[in-house]
C-alpha cells in the first residue's frame, strides 16, 4: 500500500525531507515526477496518457502536507520502514487502503524512478 498523510496532520513537515522518492508535499504545493527522482523527459502511462516529468501538476491536498501515491513506495529499498510514519509525531502517516501494492511492484516503482 502507498502511504497516505490523514487530516489529523498537523502541518509539522517532519515528513518532507524523510522521503526518499520526494513524494510528499506541503499542502497546496504543486509536485512533478522528476521531483527527487531521476525521471526526465515524456512519461508515457499509456492509454494516450504522456506526462512531463517536469510538468508542474496540481496538489492532492490543500488543507496538509500529501504524499503523491504513484510516487510512493513505501521506502522499499531504501529503509526497512516508511519514514514518513517513523518520524510522524501524530502518527497520522498511514497505510491508504485505496493504494493497496505488493513490494514487488513497490520495488519495481522505485526502479522505475532511481534507475540503477
């Protein structure tokens, strides 16, 4: 499962610099795949869905800090724990349920976004 930030967040932004993959964002902010990540260029989703890396897209939340689901792992391969969760102080860095990914996919994201 990604990990999503839930409305108790009190906006400390302990959780920021913790993530590896520059998934999460302060609330309003807007975020880009090739934030923190070494994505360059067009993404292509298929289906006709071709995204710049860099493009600018609009914010999952505007009321708290979010993480970005499709940029989420989990910090597999990175940490033996979501570090966002470690350092949250009102643990409100959870499991989304409506993200649900098994570490090989969680693995496979990271790849795809920190080619080795």
């Amino acid at each position: 499962m990604a990990i999503h930030i839930t409305e108790e967040c009190i906006n400390c932004g302990a959780c920021e610099p913790e993530c590896p993959n520059t998934a999460i964002y302060e609330a309003g902010a807007k975020w880009a795949y090739a934030d923190g990540t070494q994505l360059t260029g067009s993404i292509d989703f298929g289906g006709g869905i071709i995204i710049g890396a860099d493009d600018r897209l609009e914010p999952v939340s505007q009321e708290v800090y979010y993480i970005v689901p499709s940029k989420c792992t989990e910090c597999m391969g990175f940490h033996e724990e979501p570090q966002c969760a470690a350092v949250c102080p009102v643990d409100c860095c959870v499991p989304d349920p409506e993200q649900v990914e098994d570490e090989q996919t969680l693995l496979a994201k990271k790849a795809w976004m920190h080619s080795e």
